[in-house]
C-alpha cells in the first residue's frame, strides 16, 4: 500500500503517528504491508518552502495510491485578512491539483458519546447519515473574485457546470444505493442560478436510480433540520459552500466530533483526514483525541484498498477502546490516557 | 400609527389578525390609535395580480411609518425551479424597493418552552442574542446571474460595496453598545473576496466603539458554536446568504420556533413578521400559533414608534399567557386554544 502522509500542522503529527500504528497493525496481521512517504503541508511547508502545498508534496501525493491527512491551520496566520500566504491556501490548491470532487463525510453515533452530544439523547440516538460536499467548484474557485479599481467593492463568483454536478450526483446516488437509499439534496434553488441548474441536473440523473428517493430541501431548512431531526437524513448531498456549513454544524450534533473520519475522493488520487482541525493549543502535549484519524485510516483501507476486513478490525478495536475507556482527556478527564496510548492500546 | 398590513399567504391572515386585536388594546388603553392599510404580497397578489409584490403594494408600505407582515409561499409554486413567477420574489422585490437593509432577529428563551428545545437545557437556558442579517445585497442580488449560451454552466455573482457594509456595521455596533457589548462577525475571509472587505470595513469603524469586543468568526465555525455554547453569542453580524442561514439555525434552538420576532429595518420604513413560514397547512384552520406576529408587533411598536411601554404591555401578556398555559396546539395539544382564543386572551 503506497500512501504518502501529510502530518500537517498542530496536532497533525501526532494523530497521524497513532494512526499508523493501527493500520500497520492490521496489516501486518493480514500479510499486506504499507509503505509510507512523509511531505510537508500548511504552515509548516510555508516555513519550510514558502508555499502550504509545494510542489514535491504534490508529486508525492500523485504517485501515492492514498493519502493520510492530519491537519492544518497555525493561529500565527488568524485574522489577518491580509496574510499573503496562508495554510488554508494549501489546503485548496491540494483539493484543486488532486481533483478532489468529493468530500464525504459520514456522521455517525457512539452510545458512549451521546451525553457529550449538544442536543438531545432522543434525537440524536442512532442518527446515521452520510454529508457529501462538493469540493472542487462554486464560489471557492469561481473567477472573477476581487476588488474594483478604488478598492470599494468586491466581488466573489459561484460557477458549476452540468458535468461538475453530474460526476459527484452520480457518487451521492452510489452511497444511497449502498445505504437506506435516501437523497437530500440541498440548494438554494429560490435564489441562486446555479442551484437551478444543481436541480435540474439530479432531476436528469434520478431516473437512472429509481429505487433511490430523491427530496431537495433549501438550505436555510437544512440548517433546521439537522438539529430538529438528524435521524431522517440518510445521505445529503449539496455544493461546496453548502457543504462547508453544514458538513461543520452536523460533525458537532452527535457529541463524536474528535471522532469523525473524511474521505476527499479525487480524479487522481483520494485523501483522508480527520474532520477536527488542528488544534494548536494541544500540539507537542501528547493529549490530543487520535480517534478520528485512526477512523480515517480505517476508511481509507476500505475505499482506497478495498480492504474492508482490515476496515472493521480497526473500528472494532476504536469501538473498544470507547467501551472500555481506553481514551483520552476530552473523552473522560479523570480517567484519560495520552494520545499515544490510546494509539498502542487500539493497535495492540 | 399608519401601518401597512401585508398578511400574506397561508396562516398569514389569521396570525396578522390576533396581533392587530393587541396592538390595537394597547394603543387604545394609551391614547393612541392605529390606521391599517392592508394590501396583498406572496401567491394571493400573484393570484389576484400576476404579481408578487405589485405596484400598488409598494406604494401602500411606502407611504406606510410601517409595515406588519404575515408569511408568504404555497406548495403550488414549490419543487418548481422553472416556475416564472414565485411567491418568494414578491419578497426579494419588496426587500429591494424598500431598501430593508437589515433583518434584525433577537434569539430569545423562554422558560416555559426550553423543554421543546432540540439542545439540552443547559446549553439554551438564558440564550440571548441577536443576529443581525444583511438582507439587500450579496450573492442575492448580485449581477451577473444565469446560464452560459450553451446552458451547460451556471453562475452567480457575490458582490458588497463598502457603504453596504458600512450602513450595517454601524447599526451592529449600536445594538451591541445597547447590550452586553460584543459584536461577532461571521464570515468566510479564508475563501471570500467580499468577506475579506466585511473584515477591513468593519475593522475600520471598531475604533468608533472601544467599548464594544469585536471577534471574527467563520460562518463554518459558527455553525458550529450556535449549537455547542449559543450563550457566547450577543450580537452577530452577517451577509445575506450566511445570514439566511445562520439565522434559521439560530431560531431552533431555544425552542420558541413559533415566537420569535423578527424587524427588517430599512431606508423607507420598515417591515416587521414572524420568523416562522405560511404553515400552508394549518391555513383556516384557527390553529397556527400567533405569539411570533404579536411579539413582532411588539418590536414594530418599539423600534418604529418608539412606544417601550406599549411594546412591553404586550410582552408581558404573552409571557402571562405562556405561563398560564393560554397557548396554541404546538405547545400545549391537549389543552389547546385556538388561534383567535389566544389573540383575544392576550388583547384582553
Ligand atoms: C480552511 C478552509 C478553507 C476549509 C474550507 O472552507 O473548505 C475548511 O473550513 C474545511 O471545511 O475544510
Ligand atoms: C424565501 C427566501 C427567498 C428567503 C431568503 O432566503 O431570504 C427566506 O428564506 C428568508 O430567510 O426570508
């Protein structure tokens, strides 16, 4: 398995070091071995090269067959609007030169967790549904974005074309087909041109998944729903800007947020990272939650390799780990172990 | 107090009715008398007109000190993206000839309702905030919009002037000055163009209110912290598309769905409604919940006429009326009052 890793910002390198563990664990048990290329990404590589995304690292991650991502994101580099480069920008130009279409994230569940859960234990209970992003389109990359000439307005551009739509419809379609066979797709067809045409290109593509149930909901009822009722959703697919909204207000309902895995599926290769940020308040202290990477390697075993055994054996490990509070302080604080002991104990 | 009256669609005309009967006790009870001018918007004025928000409309809530407003939108012109002619332009058109451009939406609790909350009690319990929505400009208005020739590509455009930001920047900062003294500014500076020059605009007017602590914040971040501690929050500031988000998010919360107010301020008059939609199912039936219109009278009252006293007469009937259990089936079905019951208990 040839997998490049970007250990990124923060807690990056020490989640990714966990994550590891547990995959050369399973593998070596089932006879597969991973080789591993380490490059630098986000402020970091702009300390080491100047650029969030330099050029060796993409090359690297070209010619991997996965890519494990841990995180970016530096406070030296907040709020200030006017920085000229910026980790995030890295994090765009990899989306952008990977082809990164789709950002799936699945939400799910821990019985352990729900106490942690902001809302409700009832309506959160079992809430299971899949959140797939747009990643590489609309007013992220959009042109023309900038200034008039004195400087007093400003302006920002949201482009889709049918085939952009159509590729990740097509995928969104899949996960229901695979699943309780539920599409949501999420728009603001009132307003915007483009999710005119959001809707009219899912309308095109239905007939071909006719066992799937295909509802459109605005966006602003969304941002309703996933707090109301969270258990109807079984996939929801909607665009970039969307996604990046309400993907972030989902990860926080089920109390699971240091939990939560990510898949970026791309034309050239696929990325996979835990869905919290960086979290440079923790780096270097060995407490930081190594879960969500250790699923995200998971996932990445199930689809990069199809290696879905392997998948489970290390869910099933994480699961235990919960159960028998093998976990770190954000978890249980009187009771925490360290961030690399919960990555020896669940690949042990 | 000349006021326009706009009841709209659905349970429209009945909440706008029980909120007349209350401003109309108070008004009396102080001296002081009402001039309704009512006029149609939303599918009945397309109906009777052809247009959404016709001529004759706009000329009565121009000449109006103010406007009460229903809800608009039937099922007919829903899931019909091709539809020429739909309820909700009527609104953007009414926003845009009025210049509303400010919506203005306090997030409030109440006690008695907390237990409908979708959040855990402890995290809504004193919630307290008010989120302040640009409503004329942005991606909403922005020009160009539409298809490419050969219809494939679809885009929208994203535009703020600096004086758009100003106008509303400076209303931000009076309701944070009137409060607890904190302004939260949404947006998405990382990736946005013209949130970058929200950033440098409202940045450039902060010095004018030292007292008031300016933090920026991420719309992705937001929706997050909405739910995890919606305590932090006093006023939040945004544009138009986030705001319509955000704000919608924001009104679940507390569990007072059904009672919460909202005023779009505006450089003609100024337009207050329920935050909630036409409810085109309980239309007729006498059984949709009339707190949010009555309360939005409440604020029209206050913010339009500057009658505190009279604003909070008002108020304090429909606490009464929540602690009394004198309330509508959606919070109370098995001793439930009608729609006009709880207007006349609350006027009385
Ligand atoms: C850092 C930022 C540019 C990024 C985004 O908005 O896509 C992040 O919020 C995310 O969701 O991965
Ligand atoms: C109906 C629609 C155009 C409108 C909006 O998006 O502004 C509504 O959602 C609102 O928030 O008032």
């Amino acid at each position: 398995l040839n997998i490049a890793v970007l250990p990124g910002d923060g807690i990056g390198p020490e989640i990714v070091e966990q994550a590891k563990k547990s995959l050369d664990a399973v593998l070596k048990k089932k006879g597969h071995e991973a080789n591993y290329t380490e490059a630098p990404v986000g402020a970091v590589a702009i300390d080491q090269t100047g650029d969030p995304y330099p050029e060796e690292t993409h090359q690297i991650c070209m010619n991997a067959d996965a890519v494990l991502f841990g995180a970016i994101g530096d406070p030296k580099y907040d709020n200030d609007p006017k920085a000229k480069v910026r980790p995030e920008q890295g994090l765009l130009a990899m989306r952008k030169k990977l082809g990164l279409y789709a950002n799936i994230r699945p939400v799910t569940t821990f019985p352990s967790l729900i106490h942690k859960s902001p809302l409700r234990s009832d309506l959160v209970d079992g809430a299971d549904f899949v959140a797939i992003r747009e990643l590489t389109g609309g007013i992220y990359f959009g042109r023309p974005q900038g200034r008039s000439e004195d400087g007093r307005t400003a302006y920002d551009t949201n482009v889709y074309t049918v085939e952009e739509i159509e590729r990740i419809t097509r995928l969104a379609f899949d996960f229901a087909m695979k699943r309780r066979k539920k599409l949501t797709v999420v728009d603001k067809a009132n307003v915007l041109a483009t999710s005119r045409l959001w809707r009219e290109t899912v309308q095109a593509i239905a007939p071909d998944f006719l066992e799937v149930e295909v509802e459109y909901m605005f966006v602003d009822n969304a941002a309703m729903q996933i707090i109301q009722w969270p258990k109807r959703f079984d996939v929801m697919l909607t665009e970039n800007m969307f996604g990046d909204i309400l993907t972030d207000e989902a990860s926080v309902i089920t109390g699971s947020l240091g939990l939560l895995p990510s898949a970026s599926i791309g034309v050239h290769t696929s990325v996979f990272e835990p869905i919290h940020g960086s979290y440079p308040q923790a780096a270097g202290k060995n407490i930081a939650n190594p879960l969500a990477t250790i699923l995200s390697a998971a996932l990445m075993l199930e689809s990069a390799f199809n290696l879905k055994e392997e998948a489970n054996m290390i869910r099933t490990a994480v699961e235990a780990s919960l159960e028998q509070g093998k976990v770190t302080e954000d978890i249980d604080k009187s009771n925490a172990l360290s961030t690399s002991e919960v990555g020896d104990w669940i690949a042990e």
